[in-house]
C-alpha cells in the first residue's frame, strides 16, 4: 500500500480500485445531473442479491442500514424487553453492544451478563452458564477485533435457541475475510459494516435478519423507502421483508462503492482470500510464539488477525513500527488488570508473506 507496509486491514481496509472508480463516477454523476430515485434503489436492489449471495440469504431477507452498531440497535430496540429478562454477551465484543444493553438495564431492568474470555477464546461452553429460560439475546462477534478470535456461531446459535433466545453476530471482522453460511450457523441476524474486509467505504452495513425474527420485530423508525402501497388519506401499506429497515434516503454512493467491491471479491473468491490470509495468520502466530511473545490469540484461530503482547511500553512499540515503516494496531489491553501492551496485525489479500517476513524482524528486535 503506497511504500507502506499495510498490515492493519482489522482496523481500515483499503478501498479496490473498481470501488473507487465506481464512487467517482458517482460523484461525477450527481455533479452533472439529477439522479433518479429509480436508478438508486434498483442499484440498492443488486447489492442486496450480492450481499445475500455471499452469506447464503436471499434478498428478502437483507436489509440496508449505515452501520454496523445500528444493526445492534434495530435488534435490542424491536424486542419487547420486560423487566428480569437478560441478554448475555461474549467479553470480546465491539463496545457498542455493551453501550446498548447498559442502556436497556438502566431503562427495563435487563441484565447484561458476560461470558469471559479464557486465554483469548469465549466457547459456548462458556456462554452456557449465563443462559437461561429469561435470556433474549445471546450475541458475539463473529471475529472479535479484539484479538481476532474466531466464535463457534452455530454452537453459540444451537444454545440460544435451545433456551428460546435469539443469536446476533457483528460480522464487520468476518465477512469478506472467510466464507459465511448464515443458514449453516442458524444465527438469525447479523450486521457488517463495509469499509473492512468488504473493501469498501463506509456510510453503508447490511443486516441479515430470518423471517421468523423479522415479524418478531418492532421498527423504531419510519420512512418513505418501506412503503410499498400508497393508500386513500394517507395511509399506507409497509414492506413485510428486511426491505422494511431501509426506511429513507442513503448513503447511495457508499453503495454504489459496494457494488463494485462485493462484485470484486465475488471474483477473487472469499474461500481463496481465506486460504491466503488465515494461512499468512498461521505463519505470523506461529512465528511470534517462537519468538517468546504470549499470544492473545488462540493458536490455530480460523481468522486473517493475530494479537500478541509486547514486553515494551506502547509507545515504544509504536515507534518501532513507525521506524520500519509498517502499520499494525498497537494497544493497551483493558481486560487484564496489568494492562499490557499487545499488537493487533490485520492481514489482507493483498499481503504477502515477504512482508509478513519484514514484521517478524521488527518483533525480533523486541523479544
């Protein structure tokens, strides 16, 4: 990337240069005419089909939001929360999951109950304890950004459903990096943001949500794009499909962008970007427990991220990178009370094992 080497792609991806092209022609587009509401929303109607081809749904059941936090939202805000109920969550999770149901324990009387993470993995045998006959949702990360960890979603699924709760997964970390089967996981919905391992921008996530929960859920928010039927005095009739969470205008650009990139991965083939970059992961993880460093990632973990901690003040670590001209995520782990400073590489596409070779001299240095 540039003279850069770019190993942070769990953070920000580069955007595919089709989906770049794609935006500016947009742009160049709207600068030199009206765009017709028609040709936006059929363009809206060709990302849900790919969108729902790369996660094995069918268009009917996806639906086009702006981010992936909102996701979350539309889940715990369409449920009918009484007072006891509980919604229990991986510890690895993306911040805005606890920002929710913190929120919900404040004004429902929810409990928000965590699963630890035990050296960097949450399994469903973890979850299990926490999950009873009163628990709504059983949420987790797909792939943590945290350490990259990789949940067992058909497990964490199979338990929830088995007490009568639903599963939700943030799959920002995970779609585009491996191949996803929301059928084959059971989860019953999932949100993505897009600017990750989708490469591409950001202003658009799309949420897959099954039948059954749909009709279970309330919308909290209304607007024109949901109406499929005007009716006398100005009412109306509403779309029953995942179409009704695209209640208004959008980031139409970000989706144009979409389109090219989810055409672009759909030729390189997801299984393949798999296959290079978990395996690029493999090699590092291995690489950097030989060198001494604790790995904050599980061995053997099926994701492109690896997190090791460093025996060096983050600043230090920062700097060192910055030296060598590469870029990872460096950070101070929260959950454990020593605080240490781990790093977080993010391994895309288009890395290569050369530059995954470059890293390890640096991380030498620092054993």
């Amino acid at each position: 990337m540039n003279d850069r080497t770019y190993l942070n792609s769990a953070y920000i991806a580069p955007m595919v240069q089709p989906a770049v092209v794609t935006g500016t022609e947009y742009l160049q587009a709207k600068s030199g005419r009206p765009l017709l509401v028609a040709e936006l929303l059929g363009n809206d109607e060709t990302v849900r089909k790919q969108f729902a081809k790369l996660v094995n749904a069918t268009p009917d059941d996806v639906g086009l939001l702006f981010a992936t936090g909102e996701g979350e939202n539309v889940i715990a805000n369409g449920l009918d929360w009484k007072s006891g109920d509980n919604v229990v969550l991986s510890e690895l999770c993306y911040p805005i999951p606890f920002i929710v149901y913190r929120v919900l324990e404040e004004r429902h009387g929810v409990e928000l109950r965590i699963a630890r993470h035990r050296h960097g993995a949450v399994e469903a045998s973890d979850f299990e304890p926490l999950v009873d006959r009163r628990t709504r949702v059983v949420t987790a990360p797909w792939v943590s950004h945290l350490n990259g960890y990789h949940h067992d979603m058909r497990a964490i699924a199979d338990l929830a459903h088995a007490h009568g709760a639903i599963c939700y997964a943030d799959s920002v970390q995970a779609t585009g990096m491996f191949p996803i089967d929301v059928k084959a996981s059971a989860v019953d919905a999932l949100c993505s943001g897009t600017y990750k391992w989708l490469l591409a921008g950001f202003g658009v996530a799309p949420l897959y949500v099954t039948p059954e929960l749909n009709d279970r859920l309330k919308i909290d928010r209304f607007g024109e794009f949901m109406v499929t039927k005007e009716l006398p005095d100005h009412r109306f009739e509403f779309d029953r499909t995942a179409r009704r969470f695209d209640y208004g205008s959008r980031a139409f650009g970000a989706v144009f962008q979409l389109h090219a990139s989810l055409a672009y991965l759909e030729k390189v083939g997801v299984d393949r970007i798999a296959e290079h970059t978990i395996g690029l992961a493999h090699r590092l993880s291995d690489a950097v427990a030989k060198q001494g460093f604790e790995l904050f990632t599980p061995p053997g973990n099926r994701s492109s991220i690896v997190a090791f901690y460093v025996r060096k003040a983050a600043d230090q670590v920062r700097t060192a990178f910055h030296a060598a001209n590469i870029e990872v995520t460096v950070r101070n782990d929260a959950l454990r009370p020593d605080n240490p400073t781990y790093v977080r590489v993010g391994i895309g596409l288009f890395n290569t094992a050369d530059e995954v070779d470059k890293l390890l001299e640096v991380t030498q240095r620092m054993a």
